[in-house]
C-alpha cells in the first residue's frame, strides 16, 4: 500500500468481501478501490461530479459535469435500495438516464420510453463492475471512462473516447 493510502472499509455481501476501499490522492484526490481482480473502482464522491436530483421512481436530473473526467470508474449511491442486490450473473430491469461527460447532454433514457431488461454480463464493463451490490428500489450514479465504456471508438450516439455518465434505477433482479 502506497504511504498516500489508507484502508477505509470493506464491502461484504453474504458474507464475502468484494472490494477493500483505500484513499489516495492519484486522481485528483479522487480515492481508489481493488476488488479482488485488482481492477481499481472509485467509489467516492468527487467535487466535479454532476448533482443528480430528483425523486425515487421519478426520472433523475444530472448537472452538466464540471472539470476534467475521472479516469477510473466512480460509483455513487442515490437511494440505497431495500431488496435483493445485483450480483454479475443477475438479470437486472432497470431505468437509466445516459449523459456524455464531453457535452453535458443527455444522449438517451429509457424514461422517455420502458424499462430496459438485460442479463449484466452482457453490458459494457463499467456497468459489470459498477452495478454488483446495488440492489433493487436503489439509484446509482455511474461515471464510466472510455477504456470501460464504448472506448476508442464510440457506439451510435456516442463518440469516441467518450467518459459517460449514467444514472441508474434498479427495478428487478433476477
């Protein structure tokens, strides 16, 4: 561990730790996480983080970030749900607002349309790391840097190297 960093908690679900939490000062003052992978997550809140507001099961409303992106994944706790959690071969219906960092603007919602459905296995990296632990009736902030998103090369609406911001509602677990 690097004289920069101390641990701050450990995450347990049934029972199993899945991410010991440490600070440093690498990114912006940013703290860090490796999860037993050593993949490194941010699980803090950054003062450039956009505000997100609105009520539980209503359709969020993000800030227009500020400042330089984060260059690892940050996770942050709206609404901590009740039910069960998300683990990575859940099933997961969930509402989602998605906003491009570069932008400030909202590229797509399934607010404006219906939930959407999927297994978590099969989403982009930063959902497969950020979402396990979340769990049902929960709301979550997702700040997504390229390398774990669309990358070099972008998907439909979303340009390359682009840092994505989503704000996620977890519905159902399966």
């Amino acid at each position: 561990m690097k004289s920069s960093q101390k641990v701050l908690g450990l995450i347990a679900v049934a029972g199993l730790v899945l991410v010991t939490v440490t600070a440093c000062s690498t990114d912006g003052g940013a703290p860090a996480a490796q999860n037993s992978t050593g993949s490194t997550q941010v699980t803090t809140v950054d003062s450039n983080l956009p505000a997100v507001t609105g009520d539980q099961g209503k359709a969020p409303t993000i800030a227009a970030p500020t400042g330089k992106a984060p260059t690892t994944l940050v996770t942050k706790d709206i609404y901590v749900g009740t039910g069960a959690a998300a683990v990575a071969t859940s099933t997961l219906t969930v509402q989602y607002t998605l906003m491009a960092w570069s932008t400030g603007k909202v590229v797509e919602s399934s607010w404006t349309s219906q939930p959407a459905t999927f297994p978590l296995s099969g989403v982009i990296p930063g959902w497969q790391q950020g979402i396990p632990g979340m769990k049902v009736g929960g709301r979550r902030l997702l700040v997504i840097p390229a390398a774990l998103g669309y990358g070099a090369t972008g998907s439909g609406p979303i340009g390359p190297n682009e840092t994505l911001i989503f704000v996620v509602d977890v519905l159902a677990i399966k």
